[in-house]
C-alpha cells in the first residue's frame, strides 16, 4: 500500500482510467481479429465491408490516447494491405 498522498491518489485513479480505457481498446482489437479472420477464410467482401469500421475504432482509439497517432496509422496501413493483397 502506498504512503505518499499523491501516490494514494494514483492507486484510485489508475483502476478508474483502465476501465474506462478498456472498451475502446478490445473494439479495436476485436475489429483487426475480425478482418484477420475474414481473409484467411477468403471473405474479402465481408472484410472490404467492415473496413471502414475497423479504421473508426482505430482512429477513436488514437484520438483518445489509448494507442500513439503513428501506431493507429500503422494499424490501419496493415488492414489496407491485408485487404487489397488478396
């Protein structure tokens, strides 16, 4: 248990900010699966469908500071070049 008061302080804080950090971040997670899944079942119309879908939970996901604005672009780079390689 932490003794200073400002590290008391983040003890509260920090459970209050994963939990409201979290949604966000398994959105994005479970969008990029999804994607993943489609194409190695060759579902590429399904997948090109919930593209843009997948960019949004990236983008709120960058926009709130849950992953660095380079990563997000990484990100969405990577389902881009997944969906039009095949």
């Amino acid at each position: 248990m932490p003794l200073i008061k400002s590290a008391i302080k983040r003890a509260k804080q920090n459970p209050v900010r994963q939990d409201r950090r979290k949604p966000v971040k398994s959105l994005m997670k479970t969008m990029m699966k999804k994607m993943e899944d489609f194409m190695k079942d060759g579902k590429k119309d399904e997948a090109t469908k919930i593209l843009p879908q997948t960019h949004r939970a990236i983008d709120m996901a960058a926009k709130i500071n849950i992953i660095h604005k380079n990563n997000a672009a990484r990100k969405k780079a990577k389902m881009a070049r997944l969906v039009a390689s095949k």
